[in-house]
C-alpha cells in the first residue's frame, strides 16, 4: 500500500469515526431520555417539514449506501459485508465511509487496480 492509498483509508477511518460519534451523540441522550419510544421517535422525526426532509435524505441515503455495498462489495469480492451494513444501523454517514476504508484496504491486499 503506497502513502497516498495510505492518506486515503486514514482519511475513511477518521470520517467513519465522526459519523458515528455525531449521530450517536444526538440519538444517545435522547435514548437516555425517552428509551425506546419508536412512536416518539417517529413522531419527533417527522414533527416538522426540516426534519421529513433530513429523515427522507437519511433514509434514501441509506438504501443507495446498501445497495452500493453490496454490488461493489461483490463486484471485487470483499467478504463480510454484513459489517458495513450493519453499521447502516447507525447511518449511512457510518456505513458508507467505513466500507470504503475496508474496500481500499482490500484493494492492497487484491493487487487490485482501481478504474
């Protein structure tokens, strides 16, 4: 793995990290608050206009981020892509960065030339 492939899966890793640690640090205290309320969550999600919009923003989101693991994952035959997907749970800002650290780190390890 040369340095700027290096830079790079630095760069996803530190970018996963914050899109766990920002949408976590928001969703924990309310956890904490109101637990598993799905019903006061939903409701509180879609209370006005702005957060609709951010929610269907997340949601489509998150299924291009699935659906793009799953065939790039295949495409160059990563194995466990159940983890990235499984950080869908927290959000794609988790999911999509932390697939495309374990997608360049495959990458060295294949000898495989990106298009």
């Amino acid at each position: 793995m040369d340095k700027a492939e290096n830079i790079l899966r630095n760069i996803y890793l530190l970018l996963a990290a914050l899109g766990a640690a920002l949408p976590l640090s928001q969703f924990v205290p309310w956890l904490s608050a109101y637990g598993l309320n799905l019903p006061l969550l939903l409701q509180q999600a879609t209370s006005s206009s702005i957060s609709a919009f951010a929610w269907a923003d997340v949601l489509v989101s998150g299924i291009a981020v699935a659906v793009f693991i799953l065939v790039e994952g295949n495409r160059i035959a990563m194995q466990r892509l159940w983890l990235p997907l499984l950080c869908l749970a927290v959000g794609p800002s988790l999911a999509l960065p932390f697939f495309l650290f374990l997608r360049e780190g495959h990458l060295a390890a294949t000898g495989t030339v990106r298009a």
